[in-house]
C-alpha cells in the first residue's frame, strides 16, 4: 500500500493508494533480480523465510527475536498497536478499520505497509526496506517514537515476498544438533 495526500477543505487528508495486481512472471522475475541486484550492491545477504503469508512478521520476529518462530507474537503485537492507536492508521486503510484489524489478526494474512509502521511504532525502531521496486530501492520507516538505535533490515520483492536481511557474512546460522530433551535422557 501506497500512501500519498489530498487536500479537502483546508485539510491534508490522506489517501491510501493500493498497488495493482500480483505482478506477471516476467514482471516477477525481472523484479526478482532486481532485488537480487541492490542486494549484492550493498553486501547483503537474505535469510529466506516461509512464503506462507506470514513472511513479513516471519521476517520482522527473525530481525526482534533472532528466530522466524515468533512470527505470531510479533502479529499479536502489531495487532494491539493497531487497536490502542486506531487514530495513527485508520486513514491509511482503504476498508472499514475493525474489518481490517479482523482481516490482519489472521493467521496467514499478508502484512501491509500499515503494519509495518505498527511494528516500528511498538518496537520503537527504525525498519530499512530493501525493494524490488524501479523507482524507490529502499523504504526507512520511522518509528512516532523511537525507543532504541537498533535497525530491522528487511527485502521486499515487491507484492510477493519479504525476508530478513544481513550484511554479507554476519547470516545467522541455524544450530541444526538436536537438543537432547530431558524426558529422553534415561533412554
């Protein structure tokens, strides 16, 4: 979702501008590798998170919670500061507000623009975005107050995917050991 301004009566409304359809294979493929491209411009690497429609919270709990497995607490959270704070963003959703809150609080369901500024706003940091987009290669958004120096990296391929980022060779690993459980320890 796109922001931008209207003027009625003296009054800066604004106007959610929603993007177009999911874009062709062509489209997403050139799209693809255009993201592909700024990455390695900038020495970043992505660290591929689930496409099950939760990506961008996968993707905000991998860069909070260094793990994607806290992608339902992060939507928890982004979901109460859309409640508590229906004032900061209801201009900003083309459907009625409490349709929206029900839509967005469901498992699976694409986070937005207006969820993103949620999460920087409840954990009071700055988001980067890279994008696949050709006219803007990258999105900051500021959090209304910020509460720490600390930056989410995140790529968007543009209306298809997000994934958590890193500077080249700082990647995360996954400890792949299986953990012995105390319950198997006298097998």
């Amino acid at each position: 979702m796109l922001l931008s301004s209207l003027i009625i009566d003296g009054v800066m409304q604004h106007v959610p501008k929603i993007n177009g359809d999911l874009p062709s294979a062509d489209e997403a493929t050139s799209d693809h590798q255009r993201l592909m491209d700024r990455l390695q411009l900038y020495d970043l690497v992505e660290l591929k998170v689930s496409g099950d429609g939760n990506c961008q919270f996968r993707s905000l709990s991998d860069q909070i919670y260094r793990s994607t497995d806290h992608h339902k607490l992060v939507r928890e959270q982004v979901v109460h500061q859309l409640k508590t704070h229906s004032e900061l963003y209801a201009a900003y959703v083309p459907m009625a507000y409490d349709e929206y809150l029900k839509k967005i609080s469901t498992d699976g369901e694409w986070g937005d623009h207006v969820t993103l500024q949620a999460a920087a706003d409840v954990f009071g940091v700055k988001i980067f975005v890279l994008t696949s987009f050709k006219d803007t290669c990258y999105i900051e958004i500021l959090p209304c107050t910020q509460k720490s120096k600390r930056i989410i990296f995140l790529s968007f391929w543009a209306e298809v995917h997000y994934n958590s980022i890193y500077p080249e060779g700082e990647l995360p690993t996954m400890d792949t050991k299986k953990k012995k459980r105390w319950w198997m320890l006298g097998s």
